[in-house]
C-alpha cells in the first residue's frame, strides 16, 4: 500500500497553561498541508525476518530503528503479537524539525497503513489512541481534517474553515528548533479573544487577531523568522505566521490566482501551492 503522509499548519496557537503531566495544553487549528512524503507498506517477503524500513530522501538524524514508522509497527505489534513483519520504505521529502508535523504524519500514516494491510479492524478511535502515544500532533494526522485542537494537541473540536485552493507558500529557512526547548520560553495564559471566535471573522482581520505564542519567544534568538513574515505580507499575504513551534513560516494569499514566486537564499526550502 502506498501513502502520502502530508504534512500540516498551525493557523493559531496559545499555550494555555502548564499540565500536571510536564506538556501544556494547547489551543490551535490544525489544518492539512499537500506538502507530501511518500510511504510504502508492504507484507514482508517470504524468508525476512524482521520488519525493515528502506529510507531515501532527506536524511532523518537518529537510527532508522528509532523512526517513528518503526515506532509505530512496534506499537501495533505490542497488542498483536502475531502481526506479520512488514516491509516498509519512507521517501522522506518534508522537512525536518521544521513545525510541519512530518513526522508525525508519517507515525500516523503508517499506523493506518499497517492496520489496512494486515486487517486490523481498527476504529478511528482506536488509532487515535495509538497515534497519541506516538507524539502530541500525530493523532490529528488520523483524521486529517482541518480542526481545533486543544489539551496536548490531540483533543479535537471540528472547525467550519474551508481554506481548500487557497494559495499557499510555506519557507523554512533551515534552522532546527528543539519542540521541548521552544515550549520552555513561553509562559502559558489564555488569549484574549478565543482562536474559534477570531477565525469566524474575515481572514484580513487575523493578522490583528490571530497570532502563534512561540513567534514572540522565538523573536530574540531568531530574528529571521520575522524576516521572512515581513515578506510575506510585503508580496501581499493575507495571513502569514510561524507553522508550531518553527523554524516554517507560510502565507496565505486567498485572492491570487497563484502563490507568488519570490526569491529566497538558496539554503531555504520552499513549497509553493494550494491548500
Ligand atoms: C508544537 C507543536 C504544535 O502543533 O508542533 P511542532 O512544532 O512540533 O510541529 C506540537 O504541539 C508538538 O507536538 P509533537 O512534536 O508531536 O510533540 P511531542 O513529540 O509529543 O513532544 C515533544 C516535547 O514538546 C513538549 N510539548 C509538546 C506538546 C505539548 N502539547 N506540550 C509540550 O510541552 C514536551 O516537552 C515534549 O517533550
Ligand atoms: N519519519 C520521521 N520523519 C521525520 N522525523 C522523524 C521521523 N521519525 C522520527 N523522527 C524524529 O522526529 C523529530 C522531528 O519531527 P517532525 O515531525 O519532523 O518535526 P516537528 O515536530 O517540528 O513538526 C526529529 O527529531 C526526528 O529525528
């Protein structure tokens, strides 16, 4: 079976407060992005044995064993005992550590993959739950769905936002900024107007309204960040922000026909469409 595990946008997010459990909850909108991996999941040839994954693409730092596709077979088969080895083979093409959620897409596509090729009966529900013990976002790749998310990042509230064709550029100018480091800088309080009610109003009131907490925090250290904002709305977005916890930044621009080409340093990784 072959999957396309896309990559996703935080379109708003505040760190509400600071859970018993060390995370903090969240509020944010989650919305899916075409920026697309590709993942093969395959039953593994007769005589193999053990279940393997084949990486090309973009290097992945860490062991191929410490992959979260690996991670996520390694799950499945902790309740299954008897599920068969697979063959997996991920071309990574989403950038890393980059607040796309790559990753965790791939944690949840191969969830859902594995499940389908080896018939595991599993409910939406039931991969959720695995998903969730994976990484805070992977659950939202399950459904995959524009959405709101609260708690961890992983309890979902539907949304009415159809952002659907809108022309989209997304920059990541190559800075890795540790998820964990990036949560330390900021201190949690609730925004003053609710991410629902703001995004319920006309996308050229959100510059105004709708903001991401780690893009004040990350400032000092990064200024290029605002850089690459100033840009955007320069090449007339109607939105631009930070993606989670960064270094991505994206601009929506909903009245062009297409998203604007425009120069960045070569080192920068682009990706330029339509939601
Ligand atoms: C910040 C967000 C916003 O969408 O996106 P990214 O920038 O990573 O894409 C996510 O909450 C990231 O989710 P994810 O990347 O899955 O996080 P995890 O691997 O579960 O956690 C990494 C670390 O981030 C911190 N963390 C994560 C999520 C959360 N709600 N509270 C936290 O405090 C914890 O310190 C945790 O150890
Ligand atoms: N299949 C995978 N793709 C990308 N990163 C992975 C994968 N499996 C494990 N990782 C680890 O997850 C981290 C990056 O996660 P990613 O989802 O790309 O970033 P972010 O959380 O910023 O959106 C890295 O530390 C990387 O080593």
């Amino acid at each position: 079976m072959l999957t396309f595990p896309n990559a996703k946008l935080n379109l708003g997010l505040y760190v509400t407060a600071k859970r018993p459990d060390g995370y903090h909850a969240l509020e944010t909108v989650f919305l899916p992005l075409p920026w697309t991996d590709a993942l093969e999941v395959l039953p593994a040839p007769k005589g193999q044995a053990g279940t393997s994954l084949a990486l090309t693409g973009r290097p992945i730092p860490g062991e191929a064993t410490t992959n979260l596709c690996v991670k996520a077979y390694e799950l499945l088969k902790a309740d299954f005992p008897a599920l068969p080895f697979a063959q997996m083979h991920l071309h990574k093409l989403v950038p890393i550590g980059a607040g796309l959620g790559g990753g965790s897409a791939d944690a949840a596509f191969a969830l859902r993959a594995l499940a389908d090729v080896f018939e595991l009966n599993l409910s939406v529900a039931q991969l959720e739950g695995y998903a969730r013990r994976l990484g805070a976002d992977c659950a939202f790749f399950i459904q995959n769905k524009p959405c709101l998310a609260l708690e961890r990042g992983d309890v979902f509230e539907p949304i009415s936002l159809d952002l659907r064709g809108t022309p989209c550029v997304v920059v990541y100018p190559g800075l890795h900024i540790s998820t964990a480091q990036a949560f330390a800088g900021i201190v949690p309080q609730a925004p003053s107007i609710s991410l629902r009610e703001a995004l319920g109003q006309p996308m050229s009131t959100w510059r105004d309204t709708v903001s991401n907490d780690f893009e004040a925090s990350l400032a000092p250290a990064y200024p290029v960040l605002a850089d690459i904002k100033a840009q955007l709305y320069a090449a007339g977005a109607a939105y631009a922000s930070l993606s989670g916890s960064g270094s991505a930044v994206y601009g929506l621009f909903p009245g062009a026909s297409e998203a604007p080409a425009l120069a960045w340093p070569s080192d920068y990784l682009v990706w330029r469409g339509q939601l």
